[in-house]
C-alpha cells in the first residue's frame, strides 16, 4: 500500500506545493513516513521526518487535555463558569459561559478575527504588533469587549478566543504559566521529546520557516515568510510546535488512559454536544477539542483537529476502530485537507 501513499504525495508535492511531513501509523506498524520541500527555502534546507512543524490550532488539544487533568484532580469542574474563574470585568463575556461551552465551540462570545465569517486573522496586526502579544492574557482586548454572537450553548461556531479564555483558568488553577503547565504535565509526561512552544525571536531552534502564498504585480506566485502573521509565541489557541512523530505519541498516550483517569480519556474520545454541522457526505459534531465526522449511516469515520495559519497547514486524524492516525504537518500554504481526505480513502480502502 505504501507505494499508492508515495504516488499520492509526490504528486501533491510536485503539483500543489505540499511541503511538510506526513505520517500515517497502523497501531504500532508505520504505514508511510516521509518528508518533502524545505524547512528553510533561502538556505535551501530540507524538512526531515524529524523537523518540529507549528501545529496552528491543534495545539487546542493540549489545552483541552489540561483542562480535563484539572478536572480529574478537582481543580476545575466542567460546568463552572468562566467568569467565576478569571476576573471578566467590564467585559462582554456573559456570565452563563461554561468551560464546557468553551471546549465545544458553543459558547457564543465573539471571536478575535471571526473565521467562519471570512475575518483575516493576520489584519490584526497591521495596526498592532503582533510581538506585543505573547501570553494569553494579551489576547483580552481583541475579543473580549466584543458582543456575543448568541446564547451559550444555543449554536455552535470554531472560536480561537474560547482557548485563550481556557488557558486563563488553566494558570489561575495552577499558579503555573500555561505553556510550562502544559509542557511538564502533557508533553513531558507522554514521551513528546521533540514537542515545544518556540518563539520566532528564538535563533537556535531547527524549525521550519512557515511560507505563505502570495502574488507580486506580475501575479506571479512568491513566497513569504509568515513572522508578521501571528503571534511570536504558542499559546492556548494554537502555536506549539511538534513533529509527526510526537503527534502519533501524544494520541496514543491520550487512546491509553495515559494522560487521563478512565472517565475523562472515555468523555474526550466522544462528541460532547447535541449541536451537528450537517454535510452531502453526514456530520460533524464537536467534542473537547476534538472534532467527530460521521458518515451518512451515523458511523464514526474519524475523531480529528486541524490548523491553518498563513504559511501553516495541519491535519491530524485518528480511526478509533482501526487505532490508525494520519498526521500531515506541512509549513507552506497548501491544501493538505483535499490530501488528508485522499490519504484517507487509501487508508478505509485496506480495511
């Protein structure tokens, strides 16, 4: 089968501009692994297996992860209240906005750039640095003086802000900077070696450059770094970096019980809201972190979480019923969902 994987990918590398790293792992078996393009496109660097990606907003999942800890021990409970949590005063959250509101994407509050309604996120800096924003709490005035979109729990709508709200309550519980919390109690905790946030400012880590399309006055495509695209450093929304290793590491460790008591690994491996998305092809429905895809006939085809920031592409899946994840990190602007979903018809097709 591996042969099909390599003809699929050469031609989205040779054809679609796919750079990055792909692995696709049977339970212990590794189906396919192999790297393509550049880390650095100036020096002429090649991505490897082993290169760390920005993972964009699956970083989302390890904010979720943590969330779910702090439950176990007590620290947190699903239906508390934001507010009652970290101090929103004066804001235009509303009151009625639970945790679990927050890691369903059903909370209503606004958004700093509104994804679903076509907001560019980079726009945000062309009036504000975007290395004014490193931490979460800098995150507050984008979003947080907005008006709601609807009633928590009525609707349900992909909110960037909701993690940062989440990783707010993650340091009060803690005490703990979020991303130090995160790194001692999921990455370290599950073997992710190679797995960190890095800054862009950072000069000595081997990352790959991020590269987004763009277009001169010739309407020629070049490429652009993308330092001024987002914030300089990972947060609770998104920005960690990893590789496709790391990732198969960090789901298997999450499938086992590894990272969670019995209850919480069974409630984050399902949908947690009645609210569908419905689609030609069946349905999404939002867990904690997590999306869930449902084929026509209500079965499970895949649990999964993707990010996309400009010059970042990442799809991470996982087939609970076959224990088979497919891992597609790339750092250059390419459609790696219409590759994701090809890959997977392979993947379906041998079972």
């Amino acid at each position: 089968m591996g042969h099909h994987f390599d003809s699929l990918f050469n031609k989205y590398y040779e054809e679609h501009h796919f750079a990055g790293a792909v692995l696709i792992k049977d339970g212990s078996d590794t189906i396919f692994e192999r790297a393509y393009g550049l880390a650095h496109r100036g020096f002429q660097v090649p991505n490897t297996i082993h290169t760390r990606f920005d993972t964009a907003s699956v970083t989302k999942l390890f904010t979720a992860v943590a969330i779910l800890q702090l439950v176990d021990r007590g620290m947190i409970r699903l239906d508390d209240r934001i507010t009652d949590i970290i101090d929103l005063t004066g804001t235009k959250i509303p009151d009625d906005v639970t945790i679990a509101h927050l890691l369903t994407h059903t909370s209503g509050i606004a958004d700093d750039a509104d994804e679903e309604l076509g907001e560019s996120y980079e726009a945000l800096f062309i009036s504000k640095p975007n290395y004014s924003i490193r931490n979460c709490i800098d995150f507050i005035p984008q979003f947080a003086y907005k008006e709601p979109k609807f009633k928590a729990g009525t609707d349900v709508s992909y909110n960037n802000c909701a993690f940062v709200l989440l990783g707010l309550a993650i340091e009060e519980a803690t005490g703990q900077n979020y991303r130090d919390y995160v790194a001692q109690n999921i990455f370290r905790a599950c073997g992710m070696k190679h797995t960190s946030f890095i800054a862009k400012d950072e000069g000595d880590m081997a990352v790959a450059e991020g590269y987004a399309a763009a277009f001169n006055e010739d309407n020629e495509m070049i490429w652009k770094k993308n330092i001024y695209s987002f914030p300089p450093i990972g947060t609770a929304d998104g920005g960690a970096y990893t590789t496709v290793g790391d990732l198969d590491v960090f789901m298997r460790s999450l499938a086992d019980g590894k990272l969670l008591s019995v209850e919480m690994t069974r409630e984050i491996m399902k949908p947690q809201t009645d609210i569908e998305r419905a689609y030609e092809w069946g349905k999404v429905i939002n867990g904690y972190g997590f999306h869930f895809t449902y084929d026509l006939k209500g079965n499970l085809v895949r649990m999964y979480k993707e990010g996309s920031n400009a010059g970042v592409a990442v799809m991470f899946a996982y087939y609970p019923k076959i224990e088979t994840t497919s891992i597609i990190l790339a750092n250059q602007t390419c459609d790696v969902w219409e590759l994701h979903a090809m890959a997977e018809q392979l993947i379906l097709a041998a079972k």
